[in-house]
C-alpha cells in the first residue's frame, strides 16, 4: 500500500516549484516549497520531511553547499539533486557528499516519481532496519503450550484481514507484541506500526497527538507537527489503553474511523488517511460502556474481534521457554555469561501469582541471574526474589521466621542489599572475588552497592 511522504522543495524558480509540487500532490504526497537554502535549513529545524528535493544552481548558497550543510547538522533526510547545468565532476561531488541522487532537468514527471518512490522505499527499508536492531533484546511472543498456540491461530487469521482488532489482557501480557504481529502478518508490514498510550497522554494534548496541528494553533505550536494518524498512513495504528481515552476524544476518533480523514488542529482541510486501527485495554470496555465512560457507537466501531490474552499464571507449560529466552536476551545484552534455570527453579517461580504477568517474569529472571551466585539457578534462589508457598522471601534470605513487608521492589532491594552483603563478608571484602561470584563486572559492583546504600568506605578492610 502506498504511503504519502512530506516533501521538501528548493528552488530558485517559482515555475519548476508549482509543476513539482503539483505533481507530487496529485501522486498522494504532500510538498512544502521554498526559493533558497537558508530557508530550506530553517525549515528543517522546525519540521519533519520524508525527502529534500533541491535545485543545485541557486543566489546564496548552491543545492551542494546546503547538502554538505545539513550532512554536518546530521540530518538523515535523503537528498535527492537537480540541476539543468549537470556534469560528471558535479554528479560525483553530489554523491561523495551523500546525496542519493542526481537528476538532469528537464524532468521527466514520471522518471522523477519514480525516482522519489524508490527512494522512500530505500528510507523506510533503512527505518525498518533500525527498528528490527532496535527491538533486539526486546520481549518477543514465547510460548508452545495451548494458550499460546490457540493466540498465535487467530492472530494468522485475523492478520490477513483489515478487520478491527480488540487486544484485551492484564497488564504485562503483551498486548503491544501481539498488536505489532499482526501488523507485521498483515499486507500492510512493509508500512509503519505507530503506537500511542492513551492513558500516558494528557487529556488536553491528546488530539494533537493523534491528529497533529499546524504551527500557531496554540500557545507552544512552534511547528507544524504530524499526528499519529498521518504518520501511520498505509500501515497500522496501535491505540494501548483506549480504555483511558477522554469521552469528548472518543467522538472525534468515531469519526475519523467512519469517515477515514483526519483534521489537524488548527487546520482549515481534511486529509485522507489509510489507517489499520487495533486497540488494546486492561479494562472491561462494555462495564465502562453500561457507566457511560465509554461511548457505545465507538465500542462496536472497535470490539469487532476481540482477542483475550491468558496471563501467564495460566500458561505454567511455557515457564521453561520463558525463562531460557529472558536469561538469554539479558546475558546477551549485559555482556554477561549465560545462566540456567534448574527445573526446581522453574517449579518454583510456577508457584507466584505473577500480577505483573510476563513483563514481571522478565525483571525477576534479570534480578536472578544478578544474584545467582553459580551458573545453575535453584529453587532457592528464586525463593530469595518472590514469595512463595514455602515461606516468604524474606525467610529465606534470612532464615528468620518474621514474615516480609513492603511492596516486591522494597522486598527485592532488601534482599539484594542481604545478598551483596553476604558475599563481602564471605570473600573478606575482596571486591574482584565478590564481583566474580556476582557474575559482575567490578565497576558495576561498585554503582550497584551505591544504589543499595552499601558504605563501603567504613565496611571494607584493605583487599
């Protein structure tokens, strides 16, 4: 599917800017013009462009001048050149100084749209790439037990539709994972998956953010800025916590739902939008609708197929692949070495309620593997983190029959605090040991006693 791009043009003659920017508005694409460099840079710190199409012969500084300006400012929009003086010796400067083309005038409108498609398609392969290295390490959909095999099925059946999606689960079960697999199974995956928290924006800028607005529509509007909707034209829309979104914000999202335009605020004109809306709640959609918190006419907008998330207190067959994933994803990215979980460790951790859900499971699985002094995690490093059946952690760490207050993180730094304490002791305050049995690098030793109120001025003795 198609995608519109903003479009930045430079040049000299008014003309070429009116044919250009009228070409590009008819393919779908949106262009904002100016006649020289200097505007064209303070454009740039003001807005965001898909691509920079500029004249290279201009008054002031040349189209090669501003390239080599904005290579050095760091900006990362691709450039594309033209001029109808062209040589070799200029076509090759352009491309050492990293433009990504070079067009001879006259233009051909088609050889020229041609050349703008391939080159938003190279930027958002080169997005893309960013994004797959970006999410590394990141909480992927684990799992092979039932639960998760019936989840996966109808993620596969829906993804291939353009059917509304209705994501509901406890919070930590991955709402936003599944959301992003059906994008990426879906014909839209090679367009962008755009998230926004309803419940993390405040009422008043809400609008904004889905909608955008145009520089001057309020007090702080510095700068046109592009909403949500805009930013995911072609692809998917991820609306986390709908739930939470303000009444008087649901009746402008039923209309754009209905109606498939966004206005900006400020703005004085709709505009198309080709958008795949899935939204996700920790909350019941239709008690909030019965309360008069949520509007009926949206809630059948969006709760056309919805998917239940099961929290991982009802998915104890998936423990082991759980475990073995997380320790991997924090070993790699910690540098440190890898860990395993013994099955009594994972007969253990199965015992909690897990509030938190799989998000809680990956903290506590970094917190282990922190404090596990060996290379084999047990049960009863487990029972030093969580509270279990057997007793409270706190019992375990210590031995005492007292039981543990405080909320998980008051009880896990307490009990950290114990561990690291421990060891000093049993290595004789000799910090390269003590770190080696932590599995620590010896600077993080260091910071991590400072965050647990460690003194180790008037506790160590000479290593």
């Amino acid at each position: 599917m198609p995608r519109k791009a903003h479009l930045l043009l430079v040049d000299d003659d008014p003309n070429t800017l009116a044919s250009l920017s009228r070409a590009f508005r008819l393919a779908g694409h949106e262009a904002t013009v100016c006649d020289n460099a200097a505007r064209a840079v303070e454009l740039l710190r003001t807005e965001s462009f898909d691509l920079i199409l500029s004249d290279v012969v201009m008054p002031g500084r040349s189209g090669l001048e501003l390239l080599e300006d904005l290579k050095k400012a760091g900006v990362k929009t691709p450039i594309i050149l033209i001029s109808g003086q062209a040589n070799i010796e200029m076509a090759v400067k352009a491309t050492k100084l990293g433009a990504l083309d070079f067009l001879e005038k006259p233009l051909s409108t088609d050889k020229l749209l041609l050349t703008v498609e391939n080159a938003l398609r190279l930027s958002r392969l080169e997005d893309e790439n960013r994004e797959l290295r970006h999410r590394l390490g990141k909480h992927e959909l684990v799992g092979s037990g039932p639960a998760m095999k019936k989840l996966m099925a109808q993620i596969e059946r829906v993804a291939a539709s353009e059917t509304r999606v209705c994501i509901l689960g406890e919070t930590g079960t991955g709402k936003e994972l599944v959301a992003r697999a059906i994008h990426e199974k879906s014909p839209r995956h090679e367009n962008p998956f755009i998230t926004l928290n309803c419940a993390a924006v405040p009422a008043e800028l809400i609008e904004s953010e889905l909608f955008g607005h145009e520089k001057g529509a309020f007090t702080g509007a510095a700068a046109k800025h592009v909403g949500k909707f805009e930013q995911a034209d072609g692809g998917t829309l991820f609306l986390d916590e709908i739930g939470d979104m303000p009444v008087a914000m649901q009746a402008k999202l039923l209309r754009v739902l209905e109606e498939g335009e966004v206005e900006r605020v400020g703005g004085d004109k709709p505009i198309r939008v080709n958008v795949r809306v899935v939204v996700a709640t920790h909350r019941n959609l239709e008690e909030l609708v019965k309360q008069n918190a949520f509007r009926r006419d949206l809630f059948h907008r969006i709760y056309v197929f919805p998917l239940t998330l099961p929290p991982l207190r009802e998915r104890p067959e998936d423990f082991p692949e759980l475990t073995a994933h997380f320790a991997g994803q924090v070993a790699a990215q910690n540098g440190w070495k890898q860990k395993i979980f013994a099955d009594d460790a994972i007969a253990e951790l199965r015992k909690y309620g897990w509030p938190g859900n799989v998000r809680e499971l990956r903290n506590v699985v970094e917190r282990l593997i922190l404090l596990a002094a060996d290379e084999n995690i047990t049960a009863a490093d487990v029972r030093l983190i969580l509270p279990t059946s057997e007793g409270d952690a706190a019992s375990a760490a210590s031995g005492s029959s007292g039981n543990a207050t405080g909320t998980l993180a008051e009880r896990t730094e307490a009990f950290e605090r114990e561990v690291m304490l421990a060891e000093i002791r049993r290595h004789n305050f000799h910090m390269t040991n003590v770190a080696r049995a932590l599995g620590l690098e010896r600077s993080h030793l260091y910071k991590k006693c400072q965050q647990l109120g460690i003194d180790l001025q008037s506790l160590r003795k000479p290593e």
